[in-house]
C-alpha cells in the first residue's frame, strides 16, 4: 500500500500531521491491522527517506525506533480519547505476532442527531448510537446556540459553533436551512463594500471597485452596474453588468475591493434589462450562477462526505452510499473554476469520474495548491 503521508517529500513529518494520517489509515479497516502494515502505509515511523522502501528493509536500529514512536503514539492518542484498541489476531505474523490494531468507530465518533419521526437510511457505521430530537428540541438547540455563539466568551463561541456544525451535518438539513442554522449575513464580508452596492442597487448608480478574479488570479479595475444583491451558501454576490460586456455576471462581495459610487455625469445608468429577474439566481449553486451551456459532471465522494453532500440535494445522486458509504453525484457545471474549488474543499475524498477533461482540472489544481504549500514548508 502507497504511503499515505500528508508531506512525503518533505521529512521529518511532525507529530501531528503522523497521528492524523494513522487515525485515517486506522479508520479504512473494520478489522485489526497489525503493526508492519501500519509501518508500511503510514508515513512518518522509519527514518529520514525510509517512506521509499519496505519496513523489512530497516535495520534492528530502525525498527526499535518505529516500534518506540508507535507505542508513544498509542498511548498519547488514548489520553486525547482515540481509543486504539489492541486486538488478538491469529493469522499475524511479524516481530508482534498475534497482534492487532483497530479503531471503535462508537470511542470515535459522536452518536447521531436525527429528526424522531424520520429515521436515517443507509447510515454508515450502523452500530453508532443515535439520539432523536422533536423538531421542537431541534428549534430550542437552534435558537440556545445562536445566542452562543454571539457570546463574548471564545470558548462558549466555539464550543456552539461545534454543535451547530455537527447539527447540520447529522439531521441533515437543507442547504436553506443550513443558512438558517449557521449563516450569519455578512460576518465575514466587508460591510462598507455591501454598504455601497446596497446603495447603488437603489439609486441605480454604477459602482467602481477592483475585483479579484480567482481564474486569472489577479485584481482588475471594474465600474459595474449593480442590478441585484442576494445571499447564498454563505456569502453575499451582485448581479451586475460589468461595463462593455453584453449581459449580467455575477460578483462575489468578499473579492470586491475599494468600492465606491461612481462620480460625474455619466455615475447614473438606466436600470436592469428588461425581463430580469434576481429570483431565478437563488438557491443556485456556485457553479450555476453563469449563462454558459452546462457541462455534465460525475462525482464521486467518500464516506464521511458522501453523506454531507448528499444531504444537501445539491447534484443528481446515480449512487447513493455505495458499500464504502460513498456515493456518485452528477452535476450540471455552468462555470468550473467554483466547481472545482469546492471539490478541492474535500481532499482526496472526492473524484471526478467524468469527464476527463475537469478531472485532470481538478488533478492540476490540487497540485498547484501542494505547490503553494510547499514553497512555504
């Protein structure tokens, strides 16, 4: 099995990044693995290099230094509550033999959240305990952890922030409701820049700004006109015309930068073309909001995220929780730049199966972004 290190090129790995990729490894078996397939697909146990050769190739030096990192590992992971479990297993050979390790996935995980009258279907890890809400409780959860997370105190504003996040992952909400529960409007986008497209919907007036566009990875100066302003998935975008283009596009608010009512005689223009309607961009995913004619993409997403996504409703579902708890989602793609950023969101948890052409995008951009990291390493 490849190594599944998370900067194999870049020993000695740290602590942190060890214990999370042996927490992952752990967590793909049902059953104990023993400890030289652990040595052998988890990076960071061997030597400076080791990640290229074989736990067999070590020398006696080499494996009692593993063997020591592992046992520190087990034992700190257990005082933070993973709970690796030792386990007897006939068939293992090797210098542990009859030894295994495995995860319990109910030490691991939170129970479930679910609505009491609508029971969860194909849940992952059946043999995780739920708990059932009313709707009534649901809406007292909502409203307590709302006030928190508006607390001055960081810890209680973080302590609600968790359970709201693990609300919509589990019951699971729409994507509207989901806005409900965790949006709050504009928090984090800057208030003047909203302040003066608010305005400038009103008065009809051009706006000029620099926008920055994540396809050219550059800011340009922009005079828009603003036709509309709507919320959704979390941020706030303007339907404007961009002076000299033919129709409307849509801006993002948090990637405008100095933005400013236009002066002089020409500051005013004549309004929305006819038969525009700012309703039918609602509720329309990131990589839906352009005219251009869509692309068809399949998707394919790993358990935990599969069910997230799925919750959602966002795609057309053609496999819903495969064996591995996955699922296959096909989408219809207007703009791939959106797309494929929110694809990237998910890791190595999401692969586009079709068509080859974004799958190799998405390939390209995960490996421009490990470049990024790199160079800061």
């Amino acid at each position: 099995m490849a190594p599944t290190g998370l900067n194999p090129r870049f020993p000695p790995m740290s602590k942190a990044a060890r214990w999370l990729d042996l927490v992952a490894f752990l967590l793909q078996y049902r059953f104990p693995v023993t400890r030289e397939q652990i040595f052998e697909a988890v990076d960071g146990y061997g030597p400076e290099g080791a990640h290229a050769r074989q736990p067999a190739e070590w020398d006696a030096t080499q494996k009692e230094s593993a063997r020591r990192k592992f046992e520190r590992d087990k034992d700190e992971l257990r005082a933070l509550g993973v709970d690796i479990e030792t386990r007897g297993l006939a068939d293992a050979a090797g210098d542990e033999p009859a030894t295994g390790y495995r995860l319990r996935a109910e030490g691991l995980y939170l129970p479930y959240l679910q609505i009491d009258e609508r029971p969860v279907e194909h849940r992952p890890y059946p043999s995780l305990r739920s708990i059932a809400l009313s709707r009534e409780e649901l809406g007292l959860l909502d409203r307590a952890t709302h006030r928190l997370a508006q607390h001055p105190s960081r810890a209680l504003q973080s302590a609600a922030g968790s359970v709201r996040r693990k609300l919509a992952f589990d019951v699971p909400l729409t994507v509207h409701g989901i806005e409900r529960l965790l949006g709050e409007s504009g928090r984090d986008e800057p208030n003047d820049t909203l302040e003066v497209l608010q305005q400038a919907v009103a008065r009809r007036h051009r706006v000029e700004c620099r926008y920055y566009s994540i396809g050219r990875d550059a800011h340009q100066q922009r005079t828009l006109e603003p036709y509309g302003l709507f919320f959704n998935w979390g941020h706030w975008y303007c339907v404007a015309s961009d002076q000299g283009a033919d129709a409307p596009k849509v801006f993002r608010l948090d990637r405008i930068s100095g933005a400013r009512l236009a002066r002089g005689k020409d500051a005013a223009h004549a309004g929305p073309p006819e038969g525009f309607e700012l309703a039918r961009y609602l509720g329309r995913s990131a990589w839906d909001l352009s005219d251009a004619p869509p692309v068809r993409a399949v998707v394919r997403f790993r358990f935990p995220e599969a069910r997230w996504v799925v919750a959602q409703g966002v795609g057309n579902v053609r496999e819903p929780y495969t064996d591995d708890g996955g699922a296959v989602i096909e989408f219809e793609v207007r703009d791939a730049d959106p797309f494929l950023r929110w694809l990237l969101t998910f890791r190595d948890h999401a692969d586009v199966e079709d068509p080859t052409a974004l799958a190799d995008e998405l390939v390209a951009l995960r490996r421009r972004v490990a470049q990024l990291y790199a160079a800061d390493a």
